[in-house]
C-alpha cells in the first residue's frame, strides 16, 4: 500500500509540475545533471533527448508502455548497458532478430530495479516506434539506439515525464542547464 502512495505522490507531483511548469528545488536526482549527460523520454510526445554537456545532441522517436502505468515516470538512472541482450520471457537469444529488444539495452533503475526490468532498447518491430505499445520499456529504431548506446555511460540521470512542454522547458524544470542544439552527431 506504501509503495502505491508513493507511486501515486510522484505521478502527481511530476504531473503538477509538468502541467504548471512550477519551478522546483533541485533534487539530488537533478543536481547532478549539470554540465553532464541527462535522458528525457517524454511519453506525451514519445520521444527521447540526449544532451551532453547541456546542448541536445539526440532526439529520437520512442514507444512507451501501452497503459499510462507501464512506463513508469520519475527520475531515473543507466545502471547497465548490455549488447545483443536476451529476451528472457520469449527463451530468444541476443542478436535473434526475432528478439523484441533489438541489439542494445540502456538498463534503468525505475521502480526500485536493478536495470533488468526496465530499459530503453531496440526492437524487432520499427513500425512499433512512436506508438503506445510496450509492456513498460522504452522502444527505439535499432539504428538510433546503437548510436545512443555508443554515447551514454552507466550512471546518466534519466528523467521519464508525460509533459505538453518542450525539451528545453523541462530542462529548466529539471535543474539541468542547457546551451544549446548540436545535432549534427545524430
């Protein structure tokens, strides 16, 4: 019961501010994206930011769960990177292409998990991306992962949120400075 009111405090509080666009203290969460790497997945428009060192250097389609509580919303962080990992649930080995989670796998510790429950990973269905569709994870095209996972490091702050405002304006929101657009990496 604990564990829901939580669940439910975070949802509204992050809707709240998200909705408002109220300025918050920084949290320990946010205090140590500056002038670092930081994810946003923005389940309202289905898309993910990369930025490092405060410009954006990423934004990628994405699929997100198929109900609002699969994905959970909430600060985050990479605490695993694993290639060519398997499908459990399936018995479908990495690298298959009939694995769902393509060749890349971004672990992040949403729900008090330890990076094998949740993830941002590829997939073996592109037409999937951009929908509401997932059991929970984060799906990208295959190729904008393996560049993703090239440039993220275990332990960048990942932020989900179901948010009308831009990347720009949740930057601010979530304490993290931004300088600019360097898109020409993508």
């Amino acid at each position: 019961m604990k564990e829901i009111f939580i669940k439910l405090i975070t949802i509204f509080t992050l809707l709240m501010i998200s909705l408002c666009g109220v300025s918050v203290e920084k949290t320990e969460a946010t205090s140590k994206t500056v002038n670092q790497d930081f994810i946003i997945i923005n389940k309202h428009y289905n898309k993910l930011a990369y930025f490092h060192n405060g410009y954006i250097e990423v934004i990628n389609p994405v699929a997100t769960g198929k109900t609002w509580e699969k994905t959970p919303v909430g600060f985050f962080k990479v605490v695993n990177k694993i290639k060519n990992r398997p499908y459990y649930t399936g018995h479908i080995p990495g690298g298959d292409p009939r694995n769902p989670l393509g060749k890349r796998w971004l672990g992040i510790d949403a729900n008090s998990t330890n990076g094998n429950t949740y993830g941002i990973h590829g997939n073996n269905n592109e037409s999937s991306i951009g929908k509401y569709v997932s059991h929970g994870c984060v799906r990208m095209h295959n190729a904008d992962i393996e560049k993703l996972y090239d440039k993220v490091q275990v332990g960048t702050p990942v932020t989900i949120t179901y948010s009308y405002k831009s990347f720009v304006d949740l930057t601010n929101i979530y304490g993290y400075k931004f300088k600019g657009y360097n898109m020409k990496n993508n």
